[in-house]
C-alpha cells in the first residue's frame, strides 16, 4: 500500500510542479521539525522530471522446454511500466525508478537440465489474490550532485554491475557512493563503494567488533580515456563477500538439501567469497567501421562453511547436528566479444564473436562454473534473451562461444517500417558436463514499425537447434538431440 501511495504521490508531482519552502537541512537540524515545514506550499524550488516506457509482449511458443517429441504449443503475455521521477533542487538531482509489473502469472516458468528461462516470474498480477500481490517496487533512489562543471557524487541506490558494453552484464540497484571527475588530464576518472549486504551480527542479533566481517563491501576505480577515434574504459572491481551461502552463493552453485538452510544462520566469520574483476572495454571506429569490445577477468578465491551431506538425506531437525566444513576453492573466469558493424544506405551491417571461459572444478563447490555473457547481452531471441543456456542458473549463454553476422534498421519500403535479421552459430567450451561438445545455431528475423516517433511495434521470430555430444551423457546431457524450438514474439513500447 505505502508503494501505491508513492506511486500516486509521483503522480501529483508531476502536475503540481511545486515544493514546500526552501529549507535549510542544517538550521532546521532533526527531520521532525523539517515535516513541519515540507507541508507548506510555497515557491518554486523543485524542477521536476518524469520519463519511462511502458512494454506489453505477446508469447508463442514450440518446443520451449528444448526437448525430444515435447514439441509443446503455449502462448502468454508479459509487460511492465518503468517510471523514473527525476527532482532537481539546485545543483542536486533526486534520480529514482519505480517499476509495475503486470505478467501472466501462468507463463510456463520451466526448468530442465539443459535449460533455464533467464527472465524472472516473482512479480505477478493475479486476478484471484489482488490484495496480496505487490507489483510496485522502487528500484533507484539516490542523489546526484555536482560539485562544478566536472566532478560530481552519486550516493545511493543507483545502476550497478554493468561496465563498457552490454557483454557480462546484468544491470541491478546497487547501494553505493561514487565521486567522477569528467575533466582530469587522462579523461574521466571515478571510485566506488558498494554495500551489498549488511549481516554480520552476533547469535544474540547485537554488532560487536568484527561484525563487518560477515558483509558484502566492494570498492572500485575505473577511467574512460581516449586514443585516436577509440574510447578505451578500464575497470578495476574488488569484492569481500561473507555474506552469501550456498543458498544464494550468487548463482555459482546448487544448494545440495535441507541441511543448507543451517548456512543461513552459520556465522561465515572470515571465510566468504573474494573478487577480482579487471575489465576493459573500447568502442569507436575503426576506419569506416565502428565496433565495439570488452575483455574481462574474474579471480575467485573462495571459502565457506558448507553441511556436506547428500540431497534429502537429512531434515531440518538433525541437520544441525551435523558438523559442517570449510570448502576452499580459487578458479578463475574470463570472457571477450568483440562487435564491428558499418551504416549504410539499406541499413546496418555487421557481425560480433564471443567467448565465455569455462573450469570443470570452478565454483564455490568445485562443481563447475563459467563465464555467463549475462542478461543484458540477450545473445539471441530464443537461446539467451529467454532461454539460458549452459547451466541450470544461465541468464545467457554460459562457457560458450558464438559468432554472429546480423543485419537491422533495413528499409523495408515504407519509411517507418524496418527489419532485422540474424544468424548465430554456438560452440560449448565446457568439459565434463551436460553441455560439453554442445553446438547449436539460430537463425532470427524480425520486423518494426514506428506508429509514431515514441511508439514502436515490432515481431519477432526465432529458430533455434540443439546438438548434443555424447560426451555430456555421462553428466546428464540428453541421450538424444532435441526437437527445434521456435518462437514469435509481438511487442509495443512507448517511450516518454
């Protein structure tokens, strides 16, 4: 309900176009006496800023579990509205993000050993439980202030885990504090910290010394410098998280039984998850081509508690009785994609190549893991934009490599209308699992249609074919390839 009234109040704001007295935040000096004049109407202190997009997709698919003679028909919808309530109050920005969900909450959210959809279900409208259903969620909130025409700070809840380009991203709300200078001799140049987690406390729930132990703290410098006619974007990320367990474990690994939610409660004490990430990212021209690429490193140094015992042999009761053991484990992960295209008259052409490490004794558990191209890439319709492919917890394609020609923005004829069109070929990198010796290509085609110039309509349609290698049956790969998965999706946007 408090979402709903935030919601109503942006609202208003966006009408009203007025602020309370200007108010000094040290003389009135406790936010008790502030309320007492926030209320009253006075001048013009505030600018105010609304813009977003509203999105409404329409499903329909075959095969979408990727197996043999399962060739399911299903059809479903999804949308979402994303606002972004902008105040501005001098020399300082209030920047925050309110999302609506409205998805079908009968969408087939499916999981099989080969496959994973990568978009999430957790937010549904339901018509048969509307008052427990809370599809609101305010997703930034901070604060931006220039300090002159070159440095400025950021605190809050703001963008994270995205740097460069779109490759090995998956941008999410991250609490952080950043200072930029976009004018030192070398160009710009930022740091950041970022509290990700707040959970080092006593049994009894009290902070005591070393409490910051058992947190998630991350710290980082980048730059973004100029050589020629290409943009070269350093990033130097550090992690300390002793937060997760192997219930979250962020996606690196698959909780083993009901003896795992001890890990919950079970003080990590130094143990954790340590991070290294350097990435390095470039765009610009290459004489009459443009391009783009990234090239990053993840240093894992791993050690948790961990109950080892087999799935579902233990309950929650004697679980605890059970001594738990320190796991160590380092293994490293890397990627690289590289993008060159070239805007003609017809249109835009182009091809781009990726490559997703992959350690048969990687993850927290040593139980494998690889490099993730991550949700933002959306490497192809079908396998990777909503199916992820090469572990049950893929948001892409996981220890692969593809190589992709494409063409889009073609002129189809009438001056609004435009298509796009593509074909990916997909090599696993993997060894010792389901996926390894895996190959699989896609071949994509879509259309758009501009109604006006902030709405779009566009079709999608994807063809995807898998091609097991007998080398993964031993690790569970499928003892015979899948049928095609095909899919068309309809989509409006509505841009503001």
């Amino acid at each position: 309900m408090k979402k709903v009234l935030l919601a109503v109040l942006v609202v208003f704001f966006a009408t009203a176009l007025y602020a309370g007295d200007d108010v000094d935040p040290l003389a009135v000096g406790t936010q008790a006496a502030r309320d007492k004049v926030y209320k009253n109407f006075g001048n013009p202190q505030v600018q105010f800023d609304l813009s977003g997009e509203f999105d409404a997709r329409g499903y329909y698919w075959d095969n979408a579990t990727i197996l043999k003679d399962r060739k399911i028909d299903t059809d479903y919808y999804r949308g979402y509205m994303d606002l972004w309530p902008k105040l501005k109050i001098g020399d300082t920005q209030l920047i925050t993000k309110l999302e609506m969900v409205d998805q079908n909450p009968w969408a087939p959210y499916l999981n099989t050993p080969t496959n994973n959809y990568s978009d999430s279900f957790d937010q549904s409208f339901n018509n048969l439980s509307l008052s427990k259903k809370n599809n609101i969620s305010v997703e930034r909130a901070y604060i931006h202030h220039n300090f002159n025409d070159a440095i400025f700070l950021e605190a809050g809840l703001m963008d994270g885990q995205w740097w460069g380009t779109s490759f090995w991203d998956n941008q999410q709300p991250r609490y952080r504090i950043k200072i930029q200078d976009n004018k030192t001799p070398v160009g710009v140049v930022g740091a950041l910290v970022e509290k990700d987690a707040e959970l080092g406390k006593n049994i009894d729930g009290t902070y005591s010394y070393g409490s910051q132990r058992d947190d998630y703290d991350a710290y980082a410098v980048y730059g973004v410098t100029k050589a020629g006619d290409i943009y070269i974007s350093p990033l130097l990320f550090y992690v300390k998280d002793s937060s997760f367990t192997t219930l979250a474990a962020k996606n690196l690994a698959t909780p083993l039984g009901a003896a795992d939610l001890y890990l919950t409660g079970l003080d990590q004490g130094k143990n954790g998850l340590t991070v290294i990430y350097y990435a390095l990212a470039f765009n610009g021209k290459l004489g009459p081509l443009s391009m783009e690429a990234e090239v990053g490193l993840k240093d894992y140094r791993s050690q948790i508690m961990k109950h080892l015992v087999s799935p579902g042999t233990l309950t929650d009761l004697n679980a605890a009785l059970i001594p738990a053991t320190l796991v160590k484990n380092n293994w490293d992960e890397w990627g690289a994609y590289l993008n060159l295209w070239n805007d003609m008259d017809f249109g835009r052409a182009g091809a781009w190549v990726a490559y997703g490490s992959y350690d048969k004794r990687g993850g927290p558990l040593k139980t494998g893991d690889g490099m993730d191209f991550w949700d933002d890439f959306k490497s192809n319709l079908i396998l990777g934009d909503e199916i992820g492919f090469g572990s049950s917890s893929a948001q892409d394609l996981v220890g692969m490599s593809e190589i992709k020609p494409y063409v889009k923005y073609v002129k189809l004829g009438p001056d609004k209308l435009t298509g796009s069109a593509s074909f990916g070929y997909i090599r696993s990198n993997q060894k010792d699992s389901a996926f390894d010796g895996v190959k699989a290509y896609e071949l994509d085609l879509g259309v758009q249609y501009k109604l006006t110039k902030n709405l779009l309509y566009k079709i999608d349609a994807g063809y995807a074919k898998v091609k097991y290698d007998s080398k993964g049956v031993p690790f569970g790969a499928p003892t015979s390839d899948p049928d095609p998965v095909m899919l068309v999706r309809d989509e409006i946007v509505l841009t503001f």
